[in-house]
C-alpha cells in the first residue's frame, strides 16, 4: 500500500466516525468550510440526497466550498464524501423510517391522514434518535447543577420558546424558583441582569439560531453564570457558550421540523431537578 492508498484508508467511512473527526477538527477549520460542516452535521438527510448546488445553497456557501471541505477530511471529493452520509440512510433499519417511505410511495399521497402520519413518525424518528444518542452522565451533570441553582433563568425565541414555556410551568408547578427572560415590554437585558453566579441558565436555539437568544447567553456567560443548553449541533453558537449542552437532532416531514425529542428533555429536566433537591433536603438532615 503506498502513502496515498494508506491516507484514503484512513479517511471516515462511517457517519459517527466523520462526525468525530469534524468536531475534533472544527476549532482549526477555515469559517467557510467550519460552516458547511455545521450544516452537514445538522442535515445529514438532505447531504445524502442534495446536489453540490443545492447544499451549498441551503449552507450559504460556494458548490467549491464542498470540495474544500471533502479534500479538508482526506476524501477524494465531494462525491467521495456524500458517499458517508448515503451510506448512513442505507444502514439505517427504524421500521418509522420504512413506513414514512411507505407512505410517500403509496396511493394515499398527500392526504390529510399521510400528513399526520408523517408528522407522527417525525416524532417518533425524533424521539428515538435521542434515547440512542443522548449523553447520561451530562444530563446528570445538567440536573445537579441547575439543581443548585438559587433561581433558574429560561432563554429562548421563536420556535424554541414552548419548551422554555414548559419548562416555567413545571417548575412553577414544583416549587421551584424560576424567571423567563421574556417580556412584552422589551425588558428582557434588566431581567438577565439580576442573574447571578449562584443562579443558572437553560437556554435553547435551534438553526436558525435567534440573535437575540445568543446574545443573551453570551452575556450571561462572560458574567459567570452557568448555562445549560438545549441546540441542535456541535457548531451551534449557543454551545460555545454553555457549561453542558445537549445535542437534539428534530426530524422533520415536509419542512416542519418536529420539537419532540426536545420537548421529552424539557419535561424531564424540571422533574429530575424536583428530584435532586429532594435528596439534598433528605442528605442534610
């Protein structure tokens, strides 16, 4: 084997694995290409069916910055790298994904009961895809630190806000100080201003992110107090920002993307926070 069939056989050939790559990469990479590897890692559905044309639109770059990128990672080009992410769907056996090919090709397209089918099953390929990829020990991290917390601060905009809004009524609802940064008379920079080191942060963005969400967060960080936040990819600006963070891949049918697997975290942070107090009050006696 020379030195160049040696480095090909070193280049990914598996979705986790290229994703292992990029993340451990991504600090050293140019913007552009550090950009159309976040949106490869966010949309690895539509890498696998897209053209070079077409990605590069949806990822706001150039069709070469795809090659940059694949020549970047050691592939041959652009080719050889989609080639990872149809591979992905080809290894793939979730019977939801089945019955959503079903439904597509089948003689009720476009019905109102294929519609909510394939929202149903979004749901379901959303939900799944955490419980298969989430991290146990930062969620335990996430719970205790938040747990500790004297108040909790919610951050969040536009389509992330019902989980933040969840969020505030389970913990209302659980006895558990808490404050939305959120306010209909544009207040919400002197709201965060009461936060403190003791205090702490869940703040969920989802791409595109909401400028105003991040600015927060950032603010907030810079000031010391601890954030834990709910986005959607390691390249996401809210995760450069916060002390654990998790990473929610929503499914999507027709465009619409699903807040299910999300909204499953979101119940059960305040719960598992309820329970951690509980069992410091029972420690300190």
């Amino acid at each position: 084997m020379n030195s160049t069939e040696a480095a090909l056989a070193r280049v990914p050939r598996d979705f986790d694995s290229l994703r292992s790559v990029i993340i451990e990469r991504k600090v050293s990479m140019p913007k552009r290409l550090a950009q159309v590897a976040a949106y490869a890692l966010s949309n690895p559905d539509e890498m696998a069916f897209g053209t070079a044309a077409s990605i590069a639109t949806a990822a706001d770059v150039q069709p070469s910055t795809l090659v940059r990128l694949a020549h970047h990672l050691g592939y041959e080009g652009f080719s050889d790298l989609q080639n990872v992410f149809r591979a992905r769907l080809r290894d793939r056996t979730l019977s939801y994904e089945e019955r959503l090919l079903s439904l597509e090709a089948g003689p009720a397209s476009n019905s109102d009961t294929e519609l909510l089918s394939g929202f149903l099953t979004a749901a379901s390929q959303s939900v799944a895809r955490l419980a298969s990829t989430i991290d146990g020990e930062t969620f335990s991290r996430s719970v205790e630190l938040l747990a500790r917390a004297e108040t909790i601060y919610l951050v969040a905009k536009r389509r992330s806000y019902p989980l933040t809004a969840h969020i505030a009524y389970a913990l209302g609802k659980l006895g558990i100080r808490h404050q939305i940064i959120a306010s209909p008379n544009g207040i919400d920079a002197e709201m965060a201003q009461f936060a403190t080191g003791k205090d702490a942060v869940i703040a969920a963005s989802f791409a595109p992110y909401a400028a105003e969400s991040l600015a927060q967060a950032q603010e907030l960080a810079a000031r010391g107090v601890p954030i834990v936040a709910i986005t959607d990819s390691v390249f996401s600006p809210l995760a450069a920002s916060a002390t654990h963070w998790f990473e929610v891949s929503e499914a999507d049918y027709a465009g619409f993307r699903s807040l299910s697997a999300s909204m499953a975290l979101a119940m059960a942070l305040p719960v598992a926070i309820a329970e951690k107090r509980r069992s410091f009050r029972r420690s300190s006696k």
